[in-house]
C-alpha cells in the first residue's frame, strides 16, 4: 500500500520541514476546501493529475487563480494540441494511491508514480506558505515552497517551477519548452475503460482534482479564443443532459422573473415561446451535434483490427 | 445591343439543336463565337455606362446600386408572393434576411420550390474561403441563412472550404489555408448546423473520384475565353486560377459526391446555392454548363452585401479593424464599434427632430432590419427615427444589445465544438433527414 498521511507527516518531521497542519471534513473541491482553510494561512492550490495519449502521466500543481490552458500546455510539452487529458479514476488510485479529492505533489513520494511528471506553477514560489493534501482530503497542509523542494530532494526528484500562463510560440524553430519534463517511460493502468477520447464523463468523478466542478470538462479539445471559463461550462452543457436541463430552467425562469410582474398567465407564455424558441432550438442543435460527434468518434474506433 | 441573357438564351437554343448532329466539339466552337460577338457587345456597354460599382467574386467597392446589379446580372428578384410560397411550403415565418429583403435575388428559386412541394429532395450548398481566422458578421450570414434552409426544408447542406481558392489568390501557404479552414469549420458549425444532415469538406482534401470527374467535365466546357470574360481573367493569370471556377462549380451536381452521400443518387438532385450576390457570375457559367452535360442547373438565391460599419461603400474588409463586428470582439468593443458607425443621424438635435434619421444612410438601422427579429419593434424604430422622435444613440444602444446577444450565443456555440465534431462534420458519410 501506498504512504499514509500519517507516514508522510512523520517524514516531513524527519526532515525538519515546517509545515502545519489543518483537520477538516473531507473535502473534493477546492470551494469546499477554502471554506476550512482560509487563505491568510497560504495559498491553496489546485491539483491536476493528467495523462497524454501514449500512458505518461503529470501531476500539475497550480495557484487556484493561475489559468491553466490544456491546449497550450499540450504544445509546449510537444503533445500536440489535444494531447493531454484528464487522467481516469483507475490512474489515481494505481498510480498515486490516493482517492478523488486528493491530488498533491506529494503523492510522488510512492514508488508507483516513479514515473509521473510532476509540474509546478512558478508562482508558488512568490508565496509564504502554499497548501495541499498530505495524500489525504481530509487534512491539508502549509508549508513554504523551500519545504516542499526538501522534501521532493529526499526522494531523488528534481522540483520544477513552470510559468503556467505562458503561451510561447511552438514551431519548427522553436521547440516546445516543456517537452524535458515528459516522462520516459509511460505506465499501463490495468482496468481501463473503453479508450474513446471524447467521451469525456461530465460527471464530477473524473480522476480528483482539485479544481472547480466545471473545470473537470476537458479544455484542451476546445478551440476559439474564448476564456476558459466560458468553454468549460459550454462543453458541460452539451454533453451532460442534467447541466442541459439546468441551462433551460436557467433561462425560463430569468425571463420569467424579469417578465413576469403582472402580465397575464397567457401573455407571458407567449412572451416566452416567443423569445427562448429559437434559443432552446439553438441550444438543442449543439447537444445534438456533440451526442452524434460522440457516437462518430466511437464508430470510427470500434473498426475490427486488422489481422 | 444583345443583352448578356438573350445571348445565353440563342446559344442554348443553338446547342440543343445542333448538339444531336454535332459533336461536341463544334458545340463548343460555335459557343467561342456566339462568346466573341458577345464579347464585342459586351466591351461597348461597359464603355457607355460609367459605372463605378465594381462586382466581380474577388472585388467589391464603389457605391453598390443593389438593382443595378440584378439588372447586370440578369438575375430575378424575389417578391412578396414567392416568400409567402415559401412560409406556406415550409410552415413557419420565414428567416429576418428574407422578410426584410436581404436575400433579395433568385434564379429558379420557384423551380426548387415547386421541386418540394411535389415530395421531391433538393440539397443546399454554400461555401467558404479560408482566408482568415477571424470572422465577422458579413461573413455568418450565409450560413445563418443557409441553417434556417435547412431546418425549415429538412435538406442537406454540402458546404465548401476553398482552402485551394485562398492559396492560389491570397499566396497563403496550403498548410495555413488548411488549418485556417479547420478553424472557420468551427465558427461555421456554430451557427447551428445538423451533424446528421450536413457535410462540410475542404477542397484539397475532396478532390479525386466522381468529384473530379465532374470538374474535367465542367472545364471542359469552359472555354479560355469565356473564362477571361466572366471573371476578367488576362493572359498573366495562373492556370491555377482558371481551373479553380470548375472546382467551385462541381459542388452543384450531386454526382460530384461519393455514393453515400446522398441517399437516392440514382438521378440528378436539384441544388440551391445561398450566396452572396457577387458569386453569380461563377453560377452563372455553372448554370450555362449544366445542360450539356445533362445536369440540373443549380438555382441561386442571392444575397446583398453586408454594410460595413464605414458606410455603405462596399464590404467589410479585414484591414479595418472599426469597418466589421468580429466574432471574438468583446462586449466592450461592439459598443465602441457600434458608436463609431456611420449614421443618418442629423448634425443637432433640432435638425434630428425636424427632418428625421435618413434611414438609408444609416448602418445601425440598416443592422437592425437585418438583425432584429421582432418586426412590430423595427417598425417603431423606423417610424420614431425616420420621424426625429427619436435619437441615433437609441438606436445605437439597441443594435448594441441585439448584436452582443448574437455574438455571444455564437461563441457559446462555437466553444462547444470539438477537434471531433469537426471531424464527423467533415468525413463522407451518408446524411440522413
């Protein structure tokens, strides 16, 4: 089995890192994590466990406000635009031993994640005191960024500070500079489901981490140059019919709360056929579109293979 | 003077005629002729009118005259009693663009719609130059159009990436013109298109088979001559650039498309072309071809231009920032785009209130008659305007509203739209109702 909290606590003592310790409810999210830890004792992080399309994995630990663009961190590692992904379930308790709700840079103290890239954001290091899971959710931890790359020193591995919002050129001529940091060895999780690349489970069971709900749809097969928030929850709308569902009643009831002071019952329902028709039908294409995008892509990788 | 149509009309009726005893290469020498007196014709019209408008698929400018346009063309325009057809056929009101007249001209739009109404299919097919990444306004609105074809018709729509066009007259590199035309293939699918109806297809990428079959047979029939008089060609054009009409052209046949495609391709399926009106002269000669090779000829409804924000003087142009409304502009900026538009407004307010808005100078008007979809609404405004009652920035912060609106559906929209969608909307396969 892999480190336990507690064995990870006793180790950072050994090596006389500062750090404190918080006890709370479990927690999955960071939302529910600022509620018990709050930001005066550091800054929190969230935590993202990835993997590219030939079974390397990265654990990308950001400042919850750092934008961390999939497509572009794709590029730079010399992925392509799509390459990188969220990692499933399985991934995190095989590699990383811990369960949802807990990715931390810590979970590289198990020998099973030998071979997970662990990535940092740069602006960790401008921060007093930086929190995560000590591969437990229901307990976080603060130490200083000196502490943590203590730590990672004592288990063989080099810390990594990356500018995460850095967008640099990726060419012929310019070679993407992250591209060091891929792992050399990929790593085959056993129990895995059906690889179909798009079908991207909307539900909040994606593997943990710890960004918000609708963060967990997959920015990097998104394109335009729209700000992630808005392509996360446009994504998440189309694919996941309760995000669908809510969109609609979004809107019904706004247009009934701004036009429903007085009018007549009948009015008001022609009011509203009348404005959300063409809305609802525009919404109901792209669903449509994405489900039958779906079912494309998983035709084309369901071809019997070649003997 | 023989007008450019009495002249296709003679020739045609030459050709069918002669094409039984003939073979066809005195057809088509016959045709080289009949294009040489024309041309003679043609060259001394053109010096007696001095026109400025300039109409051509590649340039736009001068003070475009809307009717003198259809009257050069030759095309027809659409009345009152062939949208009413067309709200009846298809059970519900038609688009804003149609209502307000902006798709304004036809050729053989009543024969597609007598076509439906005996059961039979028609396919819609539009297209796109990849010349940008950014797209504005004028350049959704084909689309748009295009969608709400195919959702009151229940059609399928073949659209065209020309990412061949934009290198050959653009001297973009192929590998730009492709990726640029992956992106526009994003914009163009959030405009609402049916995957299960809809196949979109670059034109590197499709040519080859029964689409190239049909190309050689189009060229064919084009002679240099007629080439160099409907598009102004001269002897110093690429080869390239003269290929490339047959290419815009095979799309129209529906033996141009793989077996799939189309689930009854037996016979011929008629085609309708949404376009803006500067692409008539390709159909044009799409049209002419058709018979002789025993095709359908496509019908067209055709398009004004889109006004840029400037002024009424031609169509938006990329290089000026202020002159369109981009789809990645922010809130902030189609405000300050909007202000910027040229207006009717008069110089004070008295005058505004004396003599009222001269509604056909102004852009935010004009937008909204495009964009608004309540009819009782514009009427207000153009009557408040028109009348001086009310003011130019009313109708600015109106437009303001109505465009952000689409422009951030749009993006929704488009934010949704996967590297796999693409590649579903892009892939031969057969389209179903």
């Amino acid at each position: 089995m892999g480190f336990s909290k507690d064995h990870l606590l006793a180790r950072l003592q050994e090596l006389q890192i500062d750090y404190s310790k918080y006890e709370h409810p479990p927690v999955l999210t960071v939302e529910e994590q600022a509620k018990y830890v709050s930001s005066s004792e550091g800054a929190l992080s969230k935590n993202l466990f990835l993997k590219d399309k030939k079974n390397r994995y990265y654990i990308v630990s950001a400042m919850t406000d750092t934008k961390v663009d999939m497509k572009v961190l794709s590029q730079r590692l010399g992925l392509g635009k799509g390459g990188i992904r969220m990692a499933p379930e399985e991934a995190l308790s095989e590699l990383l031993q811990v369960s949802l709700g807990c990715v931390t840079p810590f979970a590289v103290v198990n020998e099973s994640a030998r071979d997970v890239s662990l990535l940092l954001d740069q602006k960790f290091k401008n921060q007093a005191l930086c929190i995560f899971h000590p591969l437990s959710n229901d307990v976080s931890v603060s130490l200083n960024t000196l502490g943590l790359d203590k730590f990672l020193q004592s288990i063989g591995r080099d810390s990594v500070y990356i500018d995460l919002e850095a967008n640099p050129v990726v060419g012929r001529d310019q070679p993407p500079d992250l591209a060091v940091y891929v792992p050399s060895n990929s790593v085959v999780v056993p129990e895995f489901p059906t690889k179909t690349a798009s079908i991207q489970t909307a539900s909040k069971n994606v593997s943990a981490e710890k960004t918000k709900p609708v963060a967990s749809a997959k920015p990097s097969k998104l394109a335009g140059n729209v700000k992630s928030a808005v392509e996360d929850s446009a994504l998440l709308v189309f694919k996941n019919p309760e995000k669908f569902v809510e969109e609609i009643l979004d809107k019904t009831t706004a247009l009934l709360l701004s036009e429903g002071k007085g009018e007549n019952v009948t009015a008001l329902a022609e009011t509203f056929r009348k404005r959300l028709t063409s809305e609802f039908t525009h919404l109901a294409v792209m669903y449509k579109n994405t489900a039958y995008s779906q079912g494309f892509y998983a035709g084309t990788q369901s071809q019997p293979k070649r003997p | 003077m023989i007008d450019k149509t009495e002249i296709e009309r003679i020739k045609q009726v030459i050709v069918e005629k002669l094409s039984s005893i003939h073979t066809l290469k005195r057809v088509q020498k016959i045709n080289q002729l009949v294009d040489e007196i024309a041309g003679q014709e043609e060259r001394e019209t053109e010096s007696l009118s001095s026109e400025e408008q300039v109409v051509t698929p590649w340039v736009v400018s001068g003070k475009i005259d809307h009717d003198k346009v259809i009257e050069k063309f030759g095309c027809k325009r659409i009345d009152e009693s062939l949208i009413d057809r067309v709200e009846r056929l298809t059970s519900r009101r038609a688009h804003v663009f149609l209502r307000r007249g902006f798709f304004y001209a036809h050729r053989d739009l009543d024969k597609i719609l007598d076509c439906y109404e005996s059961g039979k299919k028609f396919y819609l097919y539009t297209g796109r130059g990849p010349s940008s990444e950014s797209l504005h306004l004028g350049h959704l609105i084909p689309f748009l159009f295009t969608k709400y074809l195919q959702e009151a018709f229940k059609v399928p729509v073949v659209i065209q990436i020309t990412d061949d066009e934009k290198k050959i007259w653009k001297k973009l590199e192929k590998e730009e013109t492709k990726r640029l035309g992956r992106e526009n293939v994003k914009d163009i699918i959030a405009c609402g298109f049916d995957a299960s109806n809809t196949f979109i297809f670059s034109s590197y990428a499709t040519v080859g088979g029964k689409f190239y079959e049909n190309v050689v047979e189009i060229a064919d029939c084009i002679t240099v001559n007629k080439a160099n008089s409907t598009f102004g060609f001269t002897g110093e054009v690429s080869t390239a650039k003269m290929i490339f009409p047959s290419l815009q052209a095979a799309p129209s046949f529906s033996s141009s498309f793989p077996h799939k495609l189309f689930p009854d391709e037996k016979k011929n399926i008629p085609c309708l072309i949404p376009c803006a009106i500067d692409q008539d002269p390709y159909f044009r000669l799409t049209r002419d071809v058709a018979p002789r090779l025993d095709f359908i000829k496509p019908a067209l409804i055709e398009s004004k231009f889109f006004p840029a924000l400037r002024g009424n003087n031609g169509k938006m142009s990329a290089s000026d920032a202020n002159s369109a409304i981009y789809i990645n502009d922010s809130a902030a900026d189609i405000k300050k785009k909007i202000n910027s538009a040229v207006t009717g407004g008069r110089d004070n307010l008295e005058d505004q209130k004396k003599y009222g808005a001269n509604l056909k100078e102004d852009i935010p008007f004009q937008y909204l008659s495009f964009f608004l979809e309540d009819d009782a609404e514009l009427e207000h405004i153009k009557k408040e305007y028109g009348e001086g009652r009310m003011t130019t920035g009313d109708v600015k912060k109106r437009l303001v509203q109505v465009v952000t609106e689409i422009v951030e559906r749009h993006r929704m929209a488009r934010a949704a739209v996967t590297d796999e969608m693409v590649d579903a909307f892009m892939t031969p396969r057969p389209l179903f109702e």
